[in-house]
C-alpha cells in the first residue's frame, strides 16, 4: 500500500509538508457524507495518471472546468469503456 493511502486509512499524517496535503485531504473527506480512499492501479486511472504527467510541462496552475486537455480525451474513453466491462 502505498504511504498517501496508508496515511489516509490511518486519519494520521507526518509533520511535513506532504503532511499538510494529507491534512488537507482529511479534512475535505470530513465535510462529506461518505468518503473511502482506495488504491487504483494506473491501469485502472488512466486519466489521472496522464493528467499527473501533463501537469508536469506547466508553469503555472491549469484549470478545465468544461473541456477534456487535449491528448487525454483518449484515455477518458478508455476508462469509460473499463467501467463497463
């Protein structure tokens, strides 16, 4: 399992800055009626993990709110149609 997961399970996060996300994360899961985390493999999130790897050549913060980055309209389809298997 991985450390962000073991963390999140755990409602327990390290005095550091990747605590502070942690900390964060615990805290939105809180304002929510149901929260589980979950492992998915990157096989299983595609998407995510393009996103993740687009983020990388910005410089500064992208937002999309009603369109799909171009490139990753592929790997939506791709996990719409394993959702369905």
């Amino acid at each position: 399992m991985y450390e962000a997961l073991q963390h999140l399970l755990k409602k327990s996060a390290p005095h550091t800055a990747f605590g502070l996300i942690i900390n964060d994360i615990l805290q939105l899961a809180s304002e929510c009626h149901l929260c589980l985390f979950s492992f998915v493999k990157r096989s299983g999130n595609c998407v995510a993990h393009e996103i993740a790897k687009l983020a990388l050549s910005f410089g500064e913060l992208r937002v999309w709110l009603e369109e799909v980055p171009a490139g990753i309209s592929q790997f939506v389809m791709a996990d719409l149609a394993s959702s369905f298997e």
